[in-house]
C-alpha cells in the first residue's frame, strides 16, 4: 500500500509539473498566434477582394441577425476603398469529407464574386485539399451572384465551377460555403 501511494505522489508530481509548464507555454504564445491569425485573415480579406482597402466589421447586430439563419457565418466585413463601399468578405464554415472547412468570400457590390480562399480544413491531402489550390478558386472569381452555383468537370457557364477530381464530398461543401455567401448577399446586404 505504501509503495503505491508513492508512486501515485511521484506521478501526480510529474502531472502538476508538466500541466504548470504547458500553461506557462501557452500563456506565451497564445496572443502571438492569435496575431498571426490576425494578419493571415487580413491577407486572406485582400487576397479575395483586391480593390478593399479598408475593411471593417459588419454592426454586431447585423450579423447577429443574419447568423439566425445563416448559423455557419463565422464574420461579415464591409470593404471600403475611400469611404465608398466596395464590397463584402463573408466568413463561414461547412461540413467537408475530413471535418470542417472555413471559406472566405468575396462579393463585390456590382454583385460578383471577387474570390474565395479556404483558410482551413482537415480535407485528404492530394485530394479534397485540392481546394486550396488556385485551379479551383479561381473558377469562382467573376461569377455573378444571382444564381446558385454549381459544379462541373468542364465549366462552361456563368454559375458553373471547376469541380475537383474524386473530390465531389470537398467541392460540394465548398460550394454549399460560397452558396451560402451568396445568399447572404442577395437576402442581407445587397442595395
């Protein structure tokens, strides 16, 4: 009996100690990776709505709002170039093969999708992660947002995208994301 009372002390020792150093650990470097996030979605905003210069968070309320119905928005954004509104950067995230993806879209207030840029997911690598590949999101960028967009291993039409080989789980989700952006826009935002 003694030498497991030892023994369960040394252990509960060595789990103290290391608890005490990842807490210290992270303590440090929590705000400087909450900094980089920062700064890759800033990148990401400009990435996918190139003519924002400015872009601020759409009122709390608002997106409260929206997030009623639409509860896969993660933020909305207002771009601005000067004090003119340009557009907007619509956060959300979906459902993927390998777990959750987070989309960012961008539409412009003529009512074209300006780009997308998948931030991040746990897609199969070769595969779903495909979708982080600029073949795939540039086949979003122009695309009018008065109409559903779809799939196809050959686009041809205005609502029509590159669909990513023996990846349909990934590009329908991606798709369902930037859907959902779309409507947002139409049913929320557009003048």
């Amino acid at each position: 009996m003694n030498e497991t009372l030892k023994l369960g002390l040394i252990l509960f020792i060595i789990t103290a100690i290391s608890a005490s150093v990842l807490a210290v650990s992270n303590n440090i470097t929590a705000p400087k990776i909450a900094e980089a996030d920062k700064l890759a979605d800033q990148k990401a905003k400009t990435e996918i709505l190139p003519q924002g210069e400015d872009f601020r968070p759409l009122d709390e309320e608002r997106v409260n709002e929206i997030k009623k119905e639409y509860p896969n928005v993660l933020e909305i954004f207002e771009a601005y170039k000067g004090e003119n509104l340009v557009g907007y950067t619509i956060k959300n995230v979906v459902k993927g093969y390998g777990g959750d993806i987070e989309i960012m879209t961008g539409i412009s207030t003529e009512g074209k999708i300006t780009g997308i840029k998948v931030l991040n997911h746990s897609e199969t690598p070769g595969l779903g992660e495909n979708a982080t590949k600029s073949y795939f999101s540039d086949s979003f960028r122009d695309k009018p947002v008065d109409e559903e967009l779809v799939s196809a291993k050959e686009p041809k039409g205005d609502n029509e995208v590159q669909a990513l080989t023996s990846a349909t789980t990934t590009t329908n989700a991606v798709l369902d994301g930037v859907n959902s952006a779309r409507e947002i826009y139409n049913s929320k935002l557009a003048d």
